[in-house]
C-alpha cells in the first residue's frame, strides 16, 4: 500500500515535469515536499510501469565540408522564382 501511495506521488511529479524528470530529480522534489524514501526505492517503483526520462536530443554536425575542394557546378541551372 505504501508503494502505491508513493507511486502516485512519484507519478505527479513526473507528469508535472512533462516527463522530464528522471528519478534523481523527482527525489529531490519529493524531499522538498517532506516525503522521504530512497532514491533506488523510487527508481525501483519508476521502473516497473516504465516511468523514464525524456533525452534531449542534441544536434550533432555529421559532416565536416572541406573548404579545399570545389563546389559542385550547377548541372540543372535552374532558377527557382516562388510566385507567391
């Protein structure tokens, strides 16, 4: 009873952090509120219904142009004029 109790509240504040929030964070925010478990108990109960943090995806540049060599010519040479 008393994980399900404890699920709820670990299940507020991560649905109020969007999904943000992986098990560290929702720690510290449930400490801040006087509830004070275990951050592996909280992982634990995270865990079973599949409670994880969202990754933010970082732009990564896959290609590197090198400046020593020639641009391309343009085979179509073709004019590209939007009409509206």
């Amino acid at each position: 009873m008393e994980n399900r109790k404890l699920y709820k509240k670990i299940k507020a504040v991560y649905d109020e952090s969007g999904g943000v929030y992986g098990s560290p964070r929702i720690y510290d925010r449930l400490d801040e509120q006087g509830v004070i478990w275990s951050e592996n108990r909280i992982a634990r109960l995270m865990r079973l219904p599949g409670l994880r943090a969202k990754q933010e995806k970082t732009f990564k540049v896959t290609t590197r142009r090198n400046k020593a060599h020639p641009v391309a010519p343009n085979l179509l040479d073709r004019t590209l004029k939007p009409t509206g």
